[in-house]
C-alpha cells in the first residue's frame, strides 16, 4: 500500500535539497505524481519595467528528476543551468529603451526560487570544460551585482524577492543580492554535500552574509535554514507574509528609486570596494567617494533643498 502523501511530507519535511513533489511509494516502485513539462522555446528570464524599477523573473520551472534516496524523488526548479545563467546575465545588463534601471529585482514563480544548478549539466557526460563554462557563468553573474568599479558593473541595487526554497546557487543568488525580501514559509540551504558537490562557489557570497560558523553549518550539514533564521544570521534584509511580498519588495524598490541615479551607483561601488578593505583602506576609500560625491550636481541640489527646507529635484 502506498504511503499517503502527509506522512511523506512528515518524513522527509528536514530534507533540504531541492522540492519535495508529491510522492507516492510502495514496496517495489516510485511514482511521481505530476508531470514534467519542458518547452525549449520559452525564455529564461523574463523582463518587465516600469517607472525606472526593473523586474527579472526565472523561468525555468522544468523539473529535472533526481533519485536521491529509494523513498523520494527530487526536483529542480528554476535551476540556475547554464542558459537560465546567460539569459540572467542578459537581462541584468539589457540596455533600456529610456534612461538605465535605478533598481532591478530578481523573482520567480512557484514555491522556489531557484534550485541552484542544473545537476544533469555537471556529469561526466558534458565534460570538465562545460563544467567550466557553467562555474564561470555563476561567478559573472554574482560579481556583476555586486559592483566595484563603476561603469563596469551594474550600478543599479539587486533586490532578491524570495519565495520558497533557496539552494546552492540559488542560496549563492541570494546572497549576492544588495538587499534579499523574503517570504514567511522561504528556506535556505547550501546542500551540495548530499550529492557529494560541496557548494564551494556558494561558500563565497554566503560567508560575506552571515556569521562564519553559521556557514560552515550549513555547508557541512546541508540542512536548510528558516527565513526567520537567515534574517537573524543576515542573509535576507526582511521577512513578510506571502501575501505581502511583492508589495513590500516594490515599496523598498520605489522607495531607492525616488533618490539619485548617480549617487546610488558611486555610493554601491563605495560600499562594496571598502568592505573588502582593512579599516584604514576603507576610510581612504570612504573618503576619497565623499570628496567625489560632493562634487555631483545632485549633491548640491540635495544639500541646497535641505537648508532651503524644500524637496530636491534631481537631475539623474
């Protein structure tokens, strides 16, 4: 007899790697209650923009089966593959019809956000160079948001929308993100040990998230982390109910966008190059970005409206 779908969920509820589907076992076979669908023409990514906030959606909710133990059956969702990486980077960089993005979220949709890599792409079969090819896809991406030098990489902040589960290099995408918004019910895990791939590449961006022995936990054990647990550690900015998170993440991305262009990207790229720095550089650094910015026009715009006690007007 089949076991009914609540005791698997019960059962397997702490595993952390990926998505539990609906899983039916018996005593000789697997069955998976859903189906797969795949459509090679669907895009990667998809764009929308409005009032300087543009919105970058995954869309890879292919499910790529995975055994991982005789009595469940994973699946990947918005796996970070090595095209859903090219289409990501794509989009983070498209230029605008107008002026460039003064904030880009990253979302998806379903109950993950993203699964990390494809699986299937890391096997003997593609070989070390495509392993290559993927590695170096993720690390582009990753830095990219993260900007040090301006004009090179994106200027505008990253806010992570975060519904659902969040792993390996979909944790790493996170973390990476100027500013992470996530839902109630969202977890995160680092959980390559399960298959015996240590997320080393994940490592990178969540330990400059949370605390050191907090990552270490989690690359070590695999096992996920709350959203009220990663918002206490650092990995996300802010926790809300589902049903407010796009609202809120919208708030906080018009809220930024209200603010100067060019004083946001200096100030980011100031940010990001000092904390790699010691105390010392980083004042030199902080410094150095405060004489520059005093310099731009909106600067004198915005210190001008403040001893004349009225609103600036930007001119970027």
């Amino acid at each position: 007899m089949s076991l009914p779908y609540q005791v698997i969920r019960n059962r397997f509820s702490s595993l952390s790697f990926p998505a539990i589907s609906r899983v039916f076992v018996s005593r000789y076979n697997l069955q998976l209650n859903s189906k797969m669908s795949n459509n090679a023409n669907e895009e990667l990514t998809l764009i929308t923009e409005n009032n300087g906030i543009r919105r970058i959606r995954l869309n890879n909710p292919k499910k790529q089966l995975s055994k991982l133990s005789i009595y469940c059956i994973y699946l990947h969702r918005h796996a970070l593959s090595l095209d859903l990486l090219k289409s990501l980077k794509s989009a983070i960089t498209k230029k605008s019809d107008k002026k460039p993005p003064r904030v880009i979220i990253i979302c998806s949709s379903g109950k993950v956000f993203s699964a990390g890599h494809n699986l299937r792409e890391l096997t003997d079969e593609t070989g070390q160079a495509y392993h290559k090819d993927v590695f170096d896809a993720c690390t582009q991406v990753m830095q990219l948001i993260q900007v040090v030098i301006l004009m090179q990489d994106i200027e505008a902040p990253v806010i992570a929308e975060v519904n659902g589960l969040a792993t390996a290099a979909g944790c790493q995408l996170v973390a990476s993100c100027d500013i992470a918004i996530a839902s109630e019910s969202s977890k995160f895990a680092t959980p390559g040990v399960n298959v015996g791939l240590f997320c080393s590449t994940p490592a990178v961006a969540v330990a400059r998230a949370v605390p050191r022995k907090i990552a270490m936990q989690m690359l070590l054990t695999g096992e996920a982390i709350t959203a009220t647990e990663a918002l206490k550690h650092g990995l996300v900015s802010k926790v809300v109910p589902h049903e407010d998170l796009e609202a809120e993440t919208t708030r906080i991305a018009e809220k930024i966008s209200s603010y100067s262009r060019s004083v946001m990207a200096l100030g980011k790229a100031s940010f990001y190059k000092q904390v790699q720095q010691s105390r010392d550089e980083a004042y030199r650094e902080a410094s150095d970005a405060m004489l520059r910015n005093l310099n731009y026009p909106d600067c004198q715009e915005g210190i001008n409206a403040f001893i004349q006690k009225r609103q600036p007007v930007w001119k970027d």
